[in-house]
C-alpha cells in the first residue's frame, strides 16, 4: 500500500481514499468503505501484519479511525479497552510491515 510505503507518518482520510478508488462510486461515509476496509483489516489481522484500516482516519476532529475500526478489533478478539494505545501499537505493526516491503 503506497500509503504505507512512501510517508513516515502514514495516514490517510476517508474521503482521500474513497477519490483514489475509481472503479466503483463510493463515498467517505458510504457502508461499502466499512465492508471494504473491514475485509482488509480481516484478511491483514489474520496474516499477522496488523488491521490495515490503522491508516485510515477522519480528517475532521481527532485523526482517529472511525469506531467501526475499533469494534471489528474487538470482534477479532483484541483488547480495546485503551483505545489510543491500541491504536498505536497496530499503526506501529503496519508500519513496520509495510516499511519494508
């Protein structure tokens, strides 16, 4: 993921990622983006290499996933209970991954 890859401190808003998805019509707070980047962040979490949709954020406000990122966490049995520091250790485990990738 370019985002990932290319920035030191990689972050990425809803609606700066629904403009680059061009080949279906979907907007920031569309349900398909939930369904998109949940899959993702499944797929990724299974794999090891932390929930993807870290690097998403709403760009207004605090700069923090939306609160569908943090109940698929728990529904994949990690501890939210300090949302901050958990966020921070999956945006540190995507990071390291994609850093050298």
């Amino acid at each position: 993921m370019d985002v990932a890859r290319n920035n030191p401190y990689p972050l990425i808003s809803y609606s700066d990622l629904a403009e680059q998805i061009t080949y279906i019509d979907l907007q920031p707070h569309d349900k398909r983006m939930g369904i998109l980047l949940g899959e993702i962040s499944r797929t990724e979490h299974a794999e090891g290499r932390g929930m993807l949709s870290v690097l998403v954020v709403d760009k207004s406000g605090d700069l923090k996933p939306s609160k569908g990122f943090f109940e698929l966490a728990k529904d994949l049995g990690e501890d939210v209970s300090d949302e901050p520091a958990f966020w921070l250790s999956e945006w540190n485990k995507v990071q390291t991954y994609w850093a050298t990738e």
